[in-house]
C-alpha cells in the first residue's frame, strides 16, 4: 500500500492510473482518513494520502510547523514516486492552505501537470490567521474549538488519551497555517473546486471567495449539505464532485494537447 513515498506518502495504487489525487488531511489528521476513498473513486484515479510528521507511523518525528517545510515534505517523497503521472491535489478544512502551497510548488516546478485543485471547508487563502491564534490556545479552549468545528468529542474521557497523543500535530498545524505569510496573489493556471458545507459556522462564504483570486482557470464552487466538518457528512458528495471535475478537466485537456 504504501512503498514508493515511504511513510510520508501513502499510495493506494490503482490498476490503469490516468491521474494521482495526493490528499492532505486537516489539522492533527494523517493519511488514515483517506482509507475508504480508492474503493469509492474510478480505477483510473491513483489515491496517496499525504502523512506529515507527528501522527500514525511518523508520530515520533516532530511535527512541522511552516507551509513551506510541509510542502518540501510532500515534494520530496512525491519525487520518489518515479513517473510524471499527472497530480490532482485536495486539501481538507485547513489542509487546504498546504495543498495550495504543494499545488503553487508544482506549477512552479514544471515537472507534472496539475489538472485541479480541490480544497473544502477551506480557510481563506489570503487571510487564514484572522482572530485569536488557534495554536496559542489553553488546551481546554482548544478542545472547545475543535468539538465546535465538529473535529470530535475531545472533551470526553475516553477519548482523552487520543487528544493528548495528537495535540502537538493540531497545534503545529494551526501555527503553520496561522502564522504563514501568504505569497503574492498570482493566478495559478489550475482551475479550483471549492466545496463548501450549507451550514458551516467557521468558514464563512465570504473566504471561499477568495479562492477565485488563485486561479486563471476558474472555481467550480459546489455547496453540500452539513456543518463544517464537511468529510464527516458529505464525503459521498465531495468524491462525486471529484470524479465529475477530473473527468471533464482529463477530456479537455486531452482533446487540447496539453498532456
């Protein structure tokens, strides 16, 4: 399952892959929540669940805590994958905010096409760090933010060994995504879909946006039913929108000549 990528990459591989979705999860998660999607997706989409450091099998590794240390992360063990298969990417509630990096990276690189970016329960690309700094906060406010944001029930004591074991990944991921100094608005030649829940209290619509500031190649916005923890509601919905976008975004880009 995982091999090329070692722990860093976890690759599902499909039978006849015309195209690679690379996953990354929202903050404190790992690859582990990627798990169901390769037997819910079309054989030709190649599944790889993006595992940083601090959780599942790289728990012991200190977790990153800048955009640019994750993208380098993904890069280099997507670098090791040994083909040029084309790399869709989707990023999760503030994963989006590093999938937007490792896609901006990407293009920079030349070295794949990038069909899409697709990001849900997305912060705002331009201004993610707004209110009080969610990694700064006492663990019990914490804890209170994240049952809010429907992330889990922390504050139970069952599951309160779990939180004490991803702490430190939660945190470090909202310092990077909070403290990150966006780069200059330039428009990415990647379309974007951005999937947004109908009733999410922590993304405001106004912040989905603002992805339409990143591309040159148009947003797909699609509003699914459910709170903000949309993956927990909406996962059905969010793969069909994945499967529709990828196969239009294939056809065209075939029938154009640009792969």
């Amino acid at each position: 399952m995982t091999p090329p990528g070692g722990r860093g990459l976890v690759r599902w591989p499909a039978p006849a892959p015309r195209v690679r979705l690379l996953c990354v999860p929202h903050a404190g998660a790992g690859a582990a929540l990627f798990v169901s999607w390769p037997s819910r997706l079309p054989a030709w989409i190649e599944v790889v669940g993006v595992r940083l450091p601090g959780r599942e099998s790289r728990r012991r590794e200190p977790p990153l805590t800048s955009l640019d240390a994750m993208a380098d992360d993904v890069l280099e063990r997507l670098g090791e994958l040994g083909d040029d298969l084309p790399v869709a990417v989707y990023g999760h509630c503030s994963g989006a905010l590093a999938a937007l990096r490792i896609t901006e990276r990407l293009v920079r690189l030349g070295c794949r096409p990038v069909p899409r970016l697709f990001v849900s329960s997305a912060p705002s690309p331009s201004r993610p760090g707004i209110g009080e700094p969610v990694h700064l906060l006492s663990r019990s406010h914490l804890i209170r933010y994240l049952d809010d944001a429907g992330a889990g029930r922390f504050g139970d004591a069952d599951v309160d060994e779990v939180f004490r074991l991803t702490e430190p990944a939660i945190r470090a991921d909202f310092q990077a995504f909070e403290t990150a100094v966006p780069l200059p608005v330039s428009a990415l030649p990647v379309p974007i879909t951005v999937f947004r829940a109908r009733h999410d209290r922590v993304v405001s619509e106004a912040s989905s946006h603002d992805w339409a500031g990143r591309t040159s190649r148009g947003v797909t916005r699609r509003v699914l039913p459910g709170r903000h923890f949309l993956l927990d509601t909406a996962t059905a919905d969010v793969l069909a929108g994945i499967r529709v976008d990828l196969t239009d975004d294939l056809t065209d880009d075939l029938a154009d000549g640009a792969w």
